[in-house]
C-alpha cells in the first residue's frame, strides 16, 4: 500500500476530529452534509456557534482540525484567530468566510492560518482536500520543528562540553606556565610542556571530527525532509513557502559540505605520515589527465607542467596538497577566456620548493595571512563558492611533513603558491 493510500485508509478507518465554529446554523448544516458526502474521509464534526463555546470544546476534547469563520457573535476577526492560537497553537485552523481578499487572506496565513477558503467555492472535493492538506502541512511542519530543535539541542551540548574542554586547557596551561617560570632552566619540563599542548590540541582535532559526524543525523533528516516537501508538495503551495523549502534545502546542502570539509581537516593531522618515495612528475600528469575531463570540461585550461623531480612523503597527503592547489588556481582562472596553470619545481640546499601559478583574479597582498586560516575567504560566495577549508587542510599537511607554505599574488593579475618539502625524511625522529 502506498503511503498516500495509507494515510487515506487511516483516516477512513479513524475519523477525522473537527471543531466547525459557525454561527450560522444554515451553513453549518451544508458543512456537515458537505463533509458527509465526501465519502472517502470520515469526519467526527462538533459544531460551536461562538468562541466561548468553541474554546470550551478545545478545553474538553482533543481535535485534528479546526474550521473557523471569524464573523462570530462574541469575537470578529483577527482576534478571533488570536484566542484560538491561545489555547490551541498546534492544531491546524482554516478559515472558511463569505469575503475574497488577498490582503486578508496573507495576513492570516502569517498568524500561522493553513488555509483560507471562500464559502462560495466550497464543494464536495475543495473542502476534504484543504483539511487533508492542512493536517499533512502541519505535521510536515512540526517533524521540521521536532529535528531543528533536536540539531540545536546536539549543537548546545556539543558547546557545553567545548567549553569545559577549553576551561581545562586553560587551567593546564596556567598550571604549565607556573611549572615554566619554576624551572625555566630544565629542557625536560619545556618538552613535557610541548607534549601536553600536543595532546589537548589533538582533543580538539577529535572533538571536531565527532561534532561533524555527529550532525550528520539530524542533517539527513532536514534535508530528505524538505526533499519531500518539494517533490510532492511543490503545486500545492504558496510562493513563499516554496522560497523557505528551497532555503532549506540549500542549507541542508551548504552544511552537508562544510561537514566533509571539517572531516577532511580534522583527519589532515590525525595518524602518522607513511613516506615513500614519490615521483612528483608521475603523481601530478596523473592527477592532471584523471581531472581534466571531469573539471570544467568546456573550459580551455593551459596546463604547464615542469620538471617535479622526486620526494619522500606521504603519497595519499601529497595528492591531497596538489589537488587543492590545482583545484584552487582552475577555480580563480574562471574568468579567463584562457586560463593558465603552471606547475614547477627548485632544488635548494636541504629542500624541494614547489610552485602552482595561476592567472587567475589574483589577491590582494594585505590579506596574506588570512589564506591557510579555516573559514576565512577572500572572496564571496556568489562568485566562488567554497567552505575555506582546502588550504586551511593543505598547510597542516606541509607543516606535518616539516615544509612551509605561502603566496604571492597582485589583484587581476593571477597568483602563485608556494610550498616546501625537506630533500630527506630524518627517520629517526
């Protein structure tokens, strides 16, 4: 059975509790016999021909629904709806009137109104289909509700427990500097001092990857969630609605990817480097024909690959380290009608210097320092999209390898980065 039949088979099996407010007796007779009719729901109806009658019934008895014409002999209006809300937020309310305005109608709909009908256009299939529509919207909405607030609830805690560990290390910290100006002299108490840093800072390394995993739950959730909405109810709503829907499916996206590119930093500095020889020329060419099919494929993209030569380091961080500085100069060389990317290398005295040079937008040289530092971008979503994480990732890999890393670049004028790797490993460190 699908889940559209189910839901109509429930509610043929189990009627439909509805609270008809209607002061006029005629029209609450052609509700009732509307509703009736219908045949396919069932609907147990309890009529009030005022508010205070109807919020007594709310006060005795659970309903699914409430259809309310706001012309009642103790309340117009939007007060009405107010005292409603008042006592009965959660269940869906329609409101059935003799008046056709669009003004009145959004203004409603923004007091939290699921719908608004016209008694005029009411039939045998307008009617049923509003109320089954308002029932299903608002449990849509409150399943949102339920994991929004349960991902907030993750976050606090998650806050809460940062907190601590950042308390702590400040008080470990405070104890090192005391046990510093003591015996500032000893070369042992400096290194178990180094040590202990060492250790909290991987803390935070595999308290961020648990934060990230950690929200991959309640992430799936809103977005297949909103996947619903869109796909099945996309013609049956208002305008707006769609624009929040496509919102948060577009969030769900955005962090989805931040989550991966956290991931991906946090384990840059986790476990140990396996070196190996690597023939530089050999990792790059590959990297190069595997992409260039698959990376803007329309673009025309001038690779210049000179001779790499060979290091020792870890194969799998070194891809890593290409792929972001590659990835990064074919995404700023957008613009360019013919983008050029070349890639070379210098022996020094005790290391090998690579470079990756682009003529891309360039960047400003004042903003140097904010380059290899997590979420912090030169440049805009709408132009470039990007969670600032790669070169963040890619300097934690050349300082663990014993390399350093920068750029130079000019506005408009391309930029290139730099990056170096010690000639031999010392194994026995």
């Amino acid at each position: 059975m699908t889940e559209k039949k189910k839901e109509n088979h429930d509610m043929k099996s189990t009627p439909v509790r509805l609270l008809l407010v209607e002061s006029s007796k005629t029209v609450a007779a052609i509700v009732q016999q509307t509703l009736k009719d219908e045949g396919i729901i069932r609907f147990d109806i309890i009529h009030a021909d005022c508010l205070k009658k109807a919020l007594e019934h709310l006060n005795r008895a659970r309903f699914d629904i409430i259809l309310l014409n706001l012309l009642l002999p103790d309340s117009t209006g939007l007060n009405t709806i107010i005292k409603i809300h008042e006592q009965a937020l959660k269940i869906p309310l329609i409101v059935l009137t003799q008046v056709n305005n669009a003004a009145i109608k959004d203004e409603f709909i923004k007091y939290g109104v699921q719908d608004y009908l016209v008694k005029d256009w009411v039939d045998t299939k307008v009617l049923p289909r509003s109320i089954y529509y308002a029932i299903e919207r608002k449990k849509a909405e409150d399943e949102l509700i339920k994991h929004r607030n349960h991902l907030q609830e993750l976050v606090n805690d998650r806050t809460i427990k940062l907190e601590k560990e950042l308390t702590e290390r400040k008080k470990k910290e405070n104890e090192l500097k005391e046990m510093f100006n003591t015996l500032e002299e000893s070369l042992q108490k400096i290194k178990k001092r180094e040590k202990e840093l060492e250790n909290i800072n991987e803390n935070l390394d595999s308290f961020a990857y648990s934060v990230s995993h950690d929200l991959r739950a309640p992430l799936r959730a809103i977005s297949g969630f909103a996947y619903i909405l869109l796909n099945n109810y996309r013609d049956k709503v208002d305008q707006e609605m769609g624009h929040y829907l496509d919102r948060i499916s577009k969030g769900a996206q955005e962090m989805g990817q931040l989550i991966d590119d956290l991931l991906r930093f946090s384990r840059s500095t986790r476990g140990e480097i396996r070196f190996e020889q690597i023939d530089v020329d050999n990792l790059v060419n590959d990297m190069v024909r595997a992409h260039r099919d698959i990376i803007e494929p329309d673009r025309d993209i001038n690779f210049i690959i000179n001779p790499l030569g060979k290091v020792e380091a870890d194969k799998e961080m070194l891809k890593v380290v290409f792929a972001n500085l590659l990835l990064n100069s074919v995404k700023y060389t957008m613009g360019r009608e013919r983008a050029c990317i070349k890639i070379g290398s210098e022996q020094k005295e005790d290391h090998i210097q690579f470079y990756i040079k682009d003529n891309g937008i360039g960047f400003d040289m004042k903003y140097k320092d904010k380059l290899f530092k997590a979420f912090q971008r030169l440049h805009t979503d709408e132009k470039f999209t990007g969670t600032g994480i790669g070169l963040a990732t890619v300097e934690r890999i050349v300082s663990k390898h014993g390399g350093k890393i920068w750029a130079e670049g000019e506005v408009d004028k391309g930029a290139t980065f730099y990056f170096t790797l010690p000639s031999k490993t010392n194994t026995e460190d």
